[in-house]
C-alpha cells in the first residue's frame, strides 16, 4: 500500500508539472510578460517553502555550499525558465513539453563526452530514440510551430540536461527543500532585477492572477513536495518512470483547454521520447536518477 500510494502520488506530482504551459499561456492571454511572470512564480513559491524551512526548523547551508546554490538559481534555473517560457509564445505548450523531456537523453549525452562514462547498449538505443523522436516532433508544418518555438524548446531541455548535471552535488548536500528553496528564491531575486528595469506587466484579469498562483503553488510548490514524498517510497528510479506522465498531462490540458493539436509525426516523436525516457530510467543510469532526485520543476 505504501509503495502504491508513491506511485499515485509521484504521478500527482507529474500531472501538476503538466500544468506549466497552460498556467503560462493563460498568463500571457491576460496581458503579463516572461521577467514579470516568473518573478511572481518563483518569489511567490520560493516564500512558501522558506515558511516551511522555518515550520520544520531547517536552516540555511553556509559558505560555498550558499552560494552555489544561489548561482544555480540565479544563471542555471533562471536561463531554462526563461528559454522554456519564451518557448510557448512560439509554440504549442504540450510540444514544448515533449522537447522538453529529451532531456534524460542529454544528460546521457553529457555522461560520456563530458564524464567519460560508457554506455550500454541498451541507453545508446534509448538515446537514438530521443533523438529521433525530437526530430518526428519538430513538426514545422504545423501552422502553430514556428523554428523559433522548436529552437528554444529543444534549447530549454539542453539547458535544463546541464542544470541536472551539474546540480547534483550542491543539491544533494543541502537536501530537497533547502536546495528548492535557495535555487527559486536566488531565481525569483534575479527576475525581480529585470522587472525593476524594463517595468512589470502585472496580469490585467482575474484569470491571469489565477493562472500565476496556479504556476507558483500548483506547479511549483505542490509538485516539487509531492515530487520528493512519492520519491521517497518508490526510489528514484520508480520515479523517473512515473514522471512520464508530465508531457503527457501537458500534452492533454493544452488540447482541452487551448484547443492545440498535434499531428500524428508529432504524436509518434513524443511516444519516441517517452519511451526513450522509460528506457533509460529502467537502465538505472546515474544521470536519470540524479534528474529525478534532484529536481526542482521543469521550466
């Protein structure tokens, strides 16, 4: 029962991820821009896990540890949340979700030209799917695709490849909700700098405000929590597997509520993508499961 309800809950989790690019799209429809909707999102998610940290008497790490957390935040974090955001502007939310999740195919990439590890054969073919599927899904002759969309959504899954790499020390020293913590506060400051200096695009409807609480609390502070409490009863890898369901939650909600569609090259890219996902994290590569582990939210 216990290992169950971490199924149901890392799944939970995932479906809330989902919900980044609708969140974000209903946004921008109310009139706010990329700087102001990610400084309110990740200030705002940022502020409820500090009152966490506090509730469960969690202090701050100190020194070098601080501050690589911080530059994780304010360059790694902020640079992908940016790219990826940017990317839905361009393109459907549930394609640059499914750009998105080829990165556990990167972080492999980076294993072995950057680390030096070998790879087996099974990952290798993992990795040739990823790569396929991603070009199956840059399906530019859909009118909603542009190569721009396509470009910064592949971008937004290198960037975050990168981001898990070299994340995983400082964050697996911290802990979970410390490292959450430090990274979106140290990303929520350095978007405040950039709304301090062009101005804020505050969302002009109710709807926009609801859509950037959703982006804050649903999609960040609900899912990274449930994220780390289903984790830690199935494992990592478990994890990773049941995280699949985050594209293809975005995949769904942008169809019934942003009336987006998909072609079928773009279906089969995205289930090349999935599967190569599955693959590697059935392979039990470290890189997959330190992408799990350490994560904070996609985009």
């Amino acid at each position: 029962m216990n290992r169950t309800a971490g199924f149901l809950i890392v799944a939970l989790s995932g479906m809330c991820f989902g919900a980044l690019g609708l969140f974000g799209r209903l946004a921008y429809a109310a009139g706010t821009d990329v700087p102001t909707l990610l400084f309110l999102r990740f200030t705002g998610a940022g502020a409820v896990l500090a009152c966490a940290m506090v509730a469960l008497r969690q202090r701050l790490p100190k020194g070098r540890l601080l501050w690589n957390l911080i530059l994780l935040g304010a360059v790694g974090y902020v640079s992908e949340a940016a790219v990826y955001f940017t990317a839905l502007k361009y393109a459907p939310a549930g394609l640059v979700a499914l750009l998105l999740y080829s990165f556990p195919a990167l972080v492999a990439l980076l294993q072995v030209f950057v680390f030096r590890e070998r790879l087996g054969r099974l990952k290798w073919v993992a990795v040739v799917l990823a790569l396929c599927g991603t070009a199956l899904t840059a399906d530019l002759r859909q009118g909603e695709v542009t190569p721009l969309g396509v470009f910064l959504g592949v971008l937004s899954a290198v960037i975050y490849a990168l981001y898990v790499v070299f994340s995983a020390r400082a964050a697996g020293k911290a802990g979970p909700l410390v490292s959450s913590t430090v990274i979106l506060m140290s990303a929520g400051l350095t978007f405040g700098l950039a709304v301090l200096v062009r101005g804020p695009s505050f969302p002009a409807t109710t709807q926009g405000w609801s859509a950037v609480a959703g982006l804050a609390f649903i999609s960040t502070v609900v899912a990274v929590l449930l994220f780390f409490v289903g984790m830690a009863r199935i494992g990592p890898v478990n994890t990773s597997l049941v995280s699949n369901m985050e594209p293809l939650t975005a995949v769904v909600l942008s169809v019934l509520f942003l009336e987006e569609r998909l072609s079928l090259r773009q279906v089969l890219g995205g289930a090349l993508i999935l599967g190569a996902a599955v693959l590697l994290a059935r392979s039990d590569m470290p890189g997959a499961s330190l992408g799990a582990a350490e994560r904070q939210a996609p985009g």
